[in-house]
C-alpha cells in the first residue's frame, strides 16, 4: 500500500520529473524543493508507493500568526492518477494545517481546469473569488477555501458556496422564487448572464434550467447544452431537452403513459364535456393524485424541472397525447407553492452542500437499462445497491447509452448492463479508463470475459478443469467431426445469456448448425455435453475471489435460459 511522508533530498529527482509532466507553466524548481524540505513554514510531503517510487507530491505553506494554510502546489504521477493518492496527499496536509492551528487551507486553481476544480469541491473545498496570482502569467485562477475546524472542533460550511444554479429567462422571472432561493441557499442566474459569464457558475454542479425551450437551438436549449460543456449537471439534460423538442423521439414512450392513467380517470373528467386535460408536473410530483404514478413515470424517462403532459379524448377513451417542457413563466402564480417544495426536496435529494449533514465521498455512475432483454442486475437490485451506496456517504445516480459526455463528472463507472465490446458498454468502459476512473467492468475484463475463445485458451494454459473443448472454422469443420463425440454444444465466442448456445445431436444437425454460426462468426467452440442442474458462477474483484454463487437451469431444461419457452431461471 502506498504511504505518505515527508520529502527527503533524495526525492528531490523524482519530483522534478512529476512537475515536468504535470504542468506546463510555473514550474517548481529543484530548489525550491530544497528550500521546502530545509524550512519549517513549509511542509513537502510526498507520496511512496510499493516499490519505493514517488508517486505524487503536496507543497503546503505556513504563515506564523496566520491561522490559515496555503496549498501550494500537488501534483501525482501521470501513470499512478486515478487510485486517490491526490485525495490522500491533500488529507495529509489538511490533518498537518489542523494541527498547526489552522482554521482553514486555501490554494488556487487556474480557471480553465475544470477537472482541478471538481476534484477539490469533492474534498470539501468551495469557490472564494477569482485571483491572478502575482508573477504567474497563466492567467485567472480561482481560489478555493477549505474550513478546518471551529473552536470546539465542528466542520464549518458558511464558506462553501453552493453547488446549485437555477438559471431563469428573464429578470422578471427572478421573483416568484427569490425567498426560496434565499432559503435553499442555493444561486440564481438569468439565462444571459449564465451564456455569457462562466465565472458566475463556477463551483456549480448542478443547473436547473427554467427557461423556456421553444425549440432547437433555442434558450433554453444553450443553457443546458453549454452546462453540459462546463461538466455540469443539467436539468433537464441536452438529451431530455432534444428528446422533448421532437414528437418523434418520444411517442414510443406515450401508450406507457397512457396506461398510467386511463384506468384512472377520475369520473368528473370522464364525464365532462371536456376533449383535452393538461396536467403541471414539477420535479416528477403532480397536484392530482390519481395522474402521481403517471407523473413519476414522466419524470424517471424525461426528467425536467416543469413538464406538461396532455391528455386528449379519443374514441377508446384518454391518453396521453404529447409532452412538452415549460419554463417558471409558465407556473401559475397558485402552483408556486407546490413548485417550490418540489424543488427544495429535489435539491436535498442532490445533496446540497448547504442542505446535507455530511458530504459524499464521491460520485458514482451506474450505467443500466430496465428494457434491456437479458439485464445483469434487475431494477429492485440497483434500487437496492443505490440504498446501500447512501448509506455508506455513496452518491450514485443511474446513467444511460446516451449519458457518456456526462462521465467526466463522476468518480467511478459501475457497468449493469450486458458487456461487449461491439456495443455501448466497451465504450464506456473505454472512456472511463481514459479518464482514470476505476470502472466495473474494465476495458480488459470484458474483452477476456465476453469471448469464449480467449477463455478456453486461459483456462487450458493455467490447468482449469473444463469439458472437453474444440476450436472449429470452415476450413476444419469437417475435419473435426471425427474428433467429437455427440451430443455436443456448439458456441459462438461472444454470446451470452444462453444466447447463441446450441446442442447438437448428430452429425447431420452438427454439420446444418456449424455451417450457419459460421456464417456470422470466423470460429466458434464445439463443447462437450456435460448435463447438470447448475453452474458455478465465481465473481472476481481486483484479482481475488469476492464469491461464488449457483446458477440453476431453467426448469425441465440444459440451459439457464429456455428462449424457446422463455424460461428462465
């Protein structure tokens, strides 16, 4: 395990290489990592690995009679970033400042490393004002500040700015929640000010975008495009906000709506002479109790802060006809009341610095789709996993196909979807390693795991106990029919699910069978039959063993999966 301690001479070579890599401006020099090393009112501690290499460094400096620390510089190794030596490093020096007497830590940032910027919101630190340092000509840097400790040793979060924005069309559209913005500690923004002058969302993690979304490239539709550039959550997304612009992309999902609630209109509706309803979502909540289910289902697939949904008359009885996003200019004066608490709940569900009692430890992505045919993990069980995430200071959020220029702003990637590396998913993963995240499944587990072929070849060279197993193309098919003894199972190298598993019992059916998979794959595995009641299935975790589980066979059958009778186990 790597460990931290202070800088000797010695290292005083390794960290010149980790400054040279790290920064192309203002570089600390070797004598300044002397000079660190010799004086009191500096602390130069660096990071060790296994191997005794240095992996990372933290500069911080000390003032007499100031009570309050300043980040100097940190900086980790290219190779070794994305296994939290920075988070630690910065634990270290913040524990040192602690106790020295420090009430606060602060450093800055130059204001074009968003990344920089994130990662120091994570550990705690908040946006104080912009600076251009003296004698770096870099440019503007954000300064950041970190409280400590109180008197009596309690956190202090007065100084942290907050993370949400809430970005309105027009001045005007500022008042109806100027009070709730003031109680929510939250910002507000005009749609203007937010386009033009990045500055003022700095620190923000979160925009909720009421303005309005007339169309493509409208207002609306910048703001949530340009939050998503910024590495901003959006709500609602480009991709909810583009989704909504066009019938087209969301009609598949209006009969779901639909049968929501048309077993649910209320009499006085039914009996009206009215052809047409509109019902007010706002944070996924509606004022009619019998459209709620509806609603929450409205929310889960098009998430935006103000929805209506449309109910029309037809000759089969109400549906749901169209969906549109509305802007605060749109609530009723008498709905106020009813937006706001759903936005004050929506912000505590997003874990507002101000609102929370305790900060999250990170952010994780869950990347899964409840349509999907065969999927790893159901919706109960990400329910579940989410739950177990909160309780251990987790923040994880469900992510899908179309959510990967959003990765950027989470610090783990968790995969519940089907691996393969010619869908999405390989993708993702890939990304997620660019990025230095730690991701389930990595790139390299799913390009072994997923194929059929590289496995039997593992398992053959380290000894593994496996049916008896052949390699068949079109130039040896033939050939191998000598060698195999039916009934056999026929496999192509990347299905999954029991799909694309096929047992053969003679040669006829081998020959008709091999002959088509061929078709599609330029080899395939031709496998012994060994009939049993279930598999092992053994998940491994940073290569060790975490557990062993069994999966039976679906019931009168040789598989897991009978896709024939769509059984499954």
């Amino acid at each position: 395990m790597p460990h931290i301690r202070n800088a000797e001479m010695a290292d005083i070579p390794a960290l010149e290489t980790i400054v040279s890599a790290s920064f192309p401006y203002g570089r600390l020099s070797g004598r300044s990592f002397s000079k660190a090393i010799r004086l009191a009112s500096q602390l130069l501690m660096v990071s060790v690995s296994d191997d005794g290499g240095i992996s990372g460094y933290a500069l911080t400096h000390f003032r007499k009679d100031v009570a309050r620390a300043r980040l100097h510089s940190i900086a980790v190794a290219p190779e070794m970033r994305g296994h939290g030596i920075g988070r630690d490093l910065l634990a270290a020096c913040e524990a040192e400042a602690a106790r020295r007497g420090c009430a606060s830590i602060r450093l800055d940032v130059p204001i074009n490393n968003i990344a920089a910027q994130e990662f120091h919101q994570r550990q705690g630190y908040a946006t104080r004002k912009i600076v251009r340092p003296r004698g770096n000509a870099s440019g503007d840097h954000v300064q950041m500040e970190k409280v400590l400790h109180n008197a009596d040793g309690s956190p202090v979060l007065a100084l942290r700015q907050p993370s949400i924005l809430i970005v309105v069309g027009r001045q005007q559209d500022r008042k109806p929640l100027e009070e709730a913005v003031a109680q929510l500690n939250i910002r507000m923004a005009t749609a203007s000010e937010y386009l033009s002058k990045p500055e003022i969302a700095i620190g923000v993690r979160q925009v909720i975008n009421l303005c309005p979304v007339d169309d493509y490239l409208s207002q609306g539709y910048y703001v949530s495009l340009l939050a998503r550039a910024r590495a901003q959550r959006a709500m609602p997304s480009i991709d909810t906000v583009t989704g909504l612009i066009w019938k087209k992309l969301y009609k598949d999902y209006l009969g779901e709506l639909t049968a929501l609630v048309k077993d649910r209109i209320p009499a006085e509706l039914a009996n009206s002479k009215l052809d047409k309803h509109a019902i007010e979502i706002h944070f996924g909540s509606s004022g009619e109790e019998w459209s709620r289910p509806m609603a929450a289902r409205a929310w889960r697939l098009f998430p935006a802060p103000v929805l209506e949904v449309l109910l029309a008359r037809h000759k089969d009885g109400w549906s749901v006809d169209y969906i549109w996003p509305l802007s605060i200019a749109s609530v009723q004066q008498s709905d106020i009341a009813r937006f706001v608490a759903g936005l004050a709940e929506f912000c505590q569900n997003r874990r507002n610095p101000s609102l929370r009692r305790k900060r999250t430890s990170f952010d994780l992505a869950i990347l899964f789709d409840a349509k999907e045919e065969f999927p790893p993990s159901t919706e109960q069980a990400i329910r579940h996993f989410m739950r177990a995430a909160d309780k251990m200071n987790i923040q994880a959020e469900v992510i899908g196909a179309r959510d990967i220029e959003r990765l950027s702003s989470f610090d783990a990637l968790f995969i519940r979807e089907t691996t393969n590396i010619d869908n999405h998913t390989f993708t993702f993963a890939k990304a997620a390693e660019a990025q230095g995240m730690p991701v389930i499944d990595d790139p390299v587990s799913i390009l072994r795991c997923s194929n059929k072929v590289y496995l039997h070849e593992a398992m053959a060279r380290a000894r593994i106990a496996t049916p008896r197993t052949l390699l068949i193309t079109k130039a040896n098919m033939k050939e191998m029919q000598t060698q195999l003894a039916f009934p056999l199972v026929l496999k192509i190298p990347d299905g999954s699910f029991s799909r694309g598993v096929i047992k053969v019992r003679d040669a006829g059916e081998y020959q008709q069978k091999a002959s088509q998979m061929l078709e599609d794959s330029f080899i395939i595995l031709a496998q012994e039959f060994l009939p049993t009641s279930f598999d092992w299935r053994i998940g491994v975790l940073d290569g060790k063993p975490l557990f062993a589980c069994k999966y039976h066979m679906a019931r009168g059958h040789w598989q897991i999966y009978n896709h024939k009778a769509k059984g499954k186990t």
